[in-house]
C-alpha cells in the first residue's frame, strides 16, 4: 500500500488524525515509531519554541 493510500485510508476513519510535526529527518526517524497517523514535516532549520 502506498503512503497515499494510507493516508486517505485513514482520512475515512472516525475521530481525528494525530499528527505530529518534525523539524528534521533525524526527529522524523524518531517520532515514526511512536504510532501517530502522520507526521508533518517542514524544511525550516530551525527548531519550534
């Protein structure tokens, strides 16, 4: 299954999506295993407040 066919897969299910925000790939690589729906990542250098 393809990440789009996942995320439209999900789209359908009741309730709200978890998604949760990266700065970088190394946090990215981080977070995947914790089990969220999603994760939005953005190319800003710098890290949220």
């Amino acid at each position: 299954m393809t990440n789009a066919a996942k995320l439209r897969a999900t789209s359908k299910k009741p309730g709200a999506m978890k998604i949760v925000g990266a700065y970088d790939a190394l946090i990215t690589r981080l977070i995947d295993p914790a089990g969220f729906d999603g994760i939005w990542a953005t190319a800003s250098p710098l890290p949220p407040r």
